[in-house]
C-alpha cells in the first residue's frame, strides 16, 4: 500500500485552468415503488431519449429475504414506495423485461398513447440494483443474496439478447453508512464471480474515508465506517464493477477524487468512472446539484490531475418511479 | 401488426440454433426466434422444429416468453400486493434520496387518536464508528415520516449513543443502545421516551435531559 497524500491544494489549483466540457444528456434513473408492468413498459419507453447511449439505474430498494416468495426464490428488496413493500427477485425481473419492451417499442418508433415524453432511441445500458442497508443488524446483504441477484440478471440478460440497443447490468448502491465492509465486500466479490454483468457502484463515500482512524481530513469531514481502500475495492478495485457515484453535492466529487487517487498511488490503477448521479432533476437545486452541474464538478476534479484524468460517458439523474414514494422532499422541490 | 418478440438479426439466432443443435450443452435463448421462425417462414431452409429445441435447450431459461406479443404496454398487469398502511414496526426505514439522519427501526401507530409515524437511529454527520454516536428519536403527526418537512427531532441524551425502537405500549417507546449500523448491542441499556410529556427517561421514571433541534438541516 502506498501512502495517501493530500494532493487537495495541487489540484485546486490545476483546476483554475481547465474548463469542463458539455455534459452528457442526463438519463432519467428510478428510485422503484412497485412492480407494476404497465409502468415500468411506459418508463421504459420513454427511457429512449437519447440518440447517444445512456444508463438507467432501476433501484429496487434494500436486499432482503423475501416474505412472500414463489417456490426457489426467497430473495427480493424493499421497494421504496411510502408503506415498504417487499418484492421478489421474479417479480422484479418481470418488470424489468417491460422495461426493456417498452424501450425497445421506443427504439422501433411504435406509438405509446399512454405517454407523453418525446422518443429520440440510441443505446441504454440498464442496471438493476440493490444496496448493501441491513435493518436493525438483520438483512440479506450476504453472498446467497448476491447469487439471487445475479441468476436474476443473468435471466434478464439472455431476455434481451434479441434486442441490441439494450445492455443488462447490475447496480449496488453500496454506502459505508448502510453495513459493515465484510457484508458489502461478500456480495459484490459474490455478485462477480457470479455473473459477467458490470456492476455499478451508485453509492457514496459517506464521510472522507480514512486509512486509520486518526488520519488527517482534507475537508473537515469525520471517518467513515469503511477505508478509502475499501472504497476503491467496490468501485472499480473488483474485478467487473465500476463507479457511478452519487454526486448530490460539492463534497462528493472531491471524495470521489481522493477514492481514484488512492487507487493510482497504491495499485497504479485508475478508477473506472461510468458517470455521474445526482439527486435533483431540475435545473436549479440549490443547495444540490443539477445533473450538468454534478457530471462537470466531477470531471473537474478528476481531470485536474493527469493521473486521474477521464471523461466519464454518462449522467443520470434518480428520481422517484411514482408518487408513492419514500423520499425526503428537500428544498428544491 | 408485428409479431413479438421483434428478433433484429435472425440470421444470427437461426445460425444459433443449429450449432445448439450440435453442441447440446450450450444454453441460447432463442425459443422465441424458432416460434416465430416456424410460424412466419415460407421456406424450408429456415425452419427449425422448435419442439427439437424445447427439447434441447435447458429447462432453465424461464423467462424468455414462449408466445408471441404485439407492441405496446402489457395487456394485463401482473398482480402485487396493493399497498396497505401497515401499524407497529415497520418492515424498513429505507428512504429515496438523502435523509440527513439514518434510521433502522420505524414505527408507525395512533396516538391520541392520530396516525403518527416515529423513526430511531443516529445522526449522519458523525461517521466514525469509533465515536460516540449521536443517537436520534424524530416524530411525525403523519403516518409518512419521510414526507414530513419538519418532525420533531429529539436527541437522545449525551452518550447514548445510536438507538433502536424495541417496543411502543401506551405513551412510552422504549429504545435501546445500538451498534454503528443498527445492530443490537449486548447489554446495551434503554430508555423510555414518553410521547405524553416529550421527555425521556430511566426505565424508573427519571427524566432525562431532552433537546429539540429546531428543522432538518439542508444536504450540503
């Protein structure tokens, strides 16, 4: 391992000189409330509106073991609707696939009465995601899980091989606030093993990680639970994953500079950055991040030093599926 | 009308088919390119007996569907659980977006003949594990506590720590000392809150010192 410096002023200063460039169009992601078909074929269509390629994030809540479970399939999620339905992996594959019809009848320009957003298909890359949340010292963040998820992703990717516009992938919100490393680390490194699908990381930092508990903080932040080693390891360290961090505000790219940097000093390996998420839809957020705004803060934080220096493909944006949601309303709605 | 599933290549699959025909170890999904090949194809050199490839491929593959489908939204909906307005713990605390205090036990219940939904954890701005945490009750008058924009917010008293619901009975919720994420902590003490007075106290009545931040502060 190497040792971690705080290269903060240098690249303060670098970035006084450099200019972002246009941000990718921002995709829309979901924070998903329910399994419902028809919503997911209409989101799914209405998906299609970017000529380039896109990623969707479709966040079907925390793991768990399944309370009403077909025969063979005792893992599913939380959803985020506001009464904390649970959900099966089957149940959440079948949306999926709805998702994918809707987006491929988008992609063959067949009309949709039932929307009113404006198609303009490329290419989208779908995730389906999970994160590491255990309740109470009691959740399904574990390796059995992982592998659920991944014969789910795997059934979903053979789905879409006729249709190639469509890439399947997973997404793992993992965050240091949610579990312990162990629990995380074993389902992501179970996740891979298990499925040759990319597995996004759209979590957080949380706090500046820290190599030890009495380390010196850059920004004033405390330690988080898990090291910037660790980080690194869910991010792009693992084999098959890649970072497409939450950046909801003007902490999160710095953090997210110093996870890479860590990676460059300590194993001569980049970060993979797919892209951006943010948290706010609109254009004025305050005190958050738009998504042109997050996807550029990012870019200029990883380009003002050339040993992280990339320009991550995508931006997108997660918003809640339906109104029944467990979201925090914050200022800018 | 187009016959579902639209398949963009199916020269590819049909060539698919045959080396499935030859290997029949490799899974391909292309039961839906030999129904529609079958039921579309005027010549012979494209037809595969697609009951030789339900043979063949393995049982496995579940969710390709075997019919075909016209475009648009699904005809029918798959039926899920219509969502209830369940009372007592709630099955999670997880929220969309980000919540500046983390909780893993709700409760959601009457109380003087009103819903009102209560949260327990710790506040999010002090992360290191190390660190005594600071441990949180938040109160809602609705039975949504992520939509409520300002709950009462009561810190639980200094050194505490993170704390878990473990019960609701009457006017008092008894909380009890948690680990970093939430986990039950051996011999970890509780404390009552009363929702009569606004106070905590010992599990003997004795009240506790109880501070009231005024709003939720903004994510930056």
């Amino acid at each position: 391992m190497g040792d971690y410096q705080d290269n903060s002023e240098a690249y303060d200063t670098l970035a006084e000189n450099i200019a972002a460039p246009t941000a990718p169009l921002s995709s829309t992601s979901y924070f998903v409330t329910n399994t419902s078909l028809n919503t997911h074929y209409n989101d799914g269509y209405c998906a299609a509106n970017n000529p380039s390629s896109s990623i969707v994030v479709l966040d079907y809540g925390q793991p768990v073991t399944a309370t009403q479970q077909p025969i063979g399939n005792p893992y599913g999620t939380v959803l985020f609707d506001a009464h904390t339905t649970s959900t099966t992996t089957y149940a959440i594959s079948n949306a999926v696939e709805s998702f994918i019809y809707g987006y491929n009848d988008a992609y063959d320009r067949v009309p949709n009465p039932n929307v009113t957003c404006t198609i303009n298909p490329g290419s989208a890359t779908i995730a389906i995601g999970t994160s590491n949340l255990i309740q109470g010292g009691v959740g399904a963040v574990s390796p059995a899980h992982a592998r659920a998820w991944a014969n789910m992703v795997n059934d979903v990717r053979a789905f879409a091989t006729p249709y190639s516009e469509v890439t399947v992938a997973a997404g793992f919100d993992a965050e240091p606030d949610y579990s312990n490393y162990s629990s995380a680390q074993a389902w992501v490194k179970t996740f891979t093993l298990s499925s040759t699908a990319t597995l996004y990381n759209y979590g957080t930092v949380g706090a500046f990680p820290c190599t030890t508990a009495s380390e010196h903080l850059p920004h004033g932040l405390s330690c988080a639970g898990w090291t910037v080693d660790q980080v690194y390891q869910l991010s792009s360290g693992i084999t098959g994953t890649k970072a497409l961090p939450e950046i909801y505000a003007d902490t999160y790219p710095m953090d997210w500079y110093q996870v890479d940097r860590w990676g460059v000093q300590t194993y001569s390996k980049q970060m993979s950055f797919a892209g951006d998420m943010t948290g706010c839809p609109y254009a004025s957020c305050d005190p958050q991040y738009n998504p042109t705004d997050g996807w550029q803060t990012l870019w200029l934080e990883l380009n003002s030093d050339s040993a992280t220096s990339q320009n991550p493909p995508w931006s997108t944006t997660i918003v809640c599926m339906t109104s029944d949601c467990s979201v925090h309303l914050t200022t800018y709605s | 009308m187009k016959i579902y599933p639209v398949v963009h290549k199916p020269w590819l699959c049909v060539a698919s088919l045959v080396a499935v025909m030859l290997i029949a170890s490799m899974v391909v999904s292309c039961d839906n390119a030999a129904q529609t090949t079958t039921a579309s194809s005027t010549t012979g050199a494209a037809v595969v007996e697609s009951t030789s490839v339900s043979t063949i491929l393995p049982a496995t593959v579940t969710h390709v569907q075997l019919s075909t489908r016209t475009p648009g939204p699904p005809p029918t909906d798959i039926p899920y659980p219509s969502p209830t307005l369940l009372l007592g713990m709630q099955a999670s605390c997880q929220v969309a977006g980000y919540y500046p205090y983390l909780l893993r036990s709700c409760w959601r219940g009457t109380f003087n003949g009103e819903l009102i939904s209560v949260g327990a954890g710790r506040d999010r701005s002090v992360s290191d594990p190390n660190q005594t945490q600071l441990g949180v009750l938040i109160i809602s008058q609705s039975p949504y506590l992520y939509y409520d924009h300002n709950p009462a917010i009561y810190y639980v008293p200094d050194g505490f720590g993170n704390v878990n619901i473990v019960s609701v009975s009457g006017t008092q919720i008894t909380l009890a000392q948690a680990g970093y994420y939430g986990d039950p902590t051996p011999n970890g003490q509780t404390i009552i809150f009363d929702l009569a007075t606004r106070q905590f106290q010992t599990v003997s009545g004795t009240p506790l010192p109880t501070s009231v931040p005024p709003t939720i502060p903004p994510h930056k």
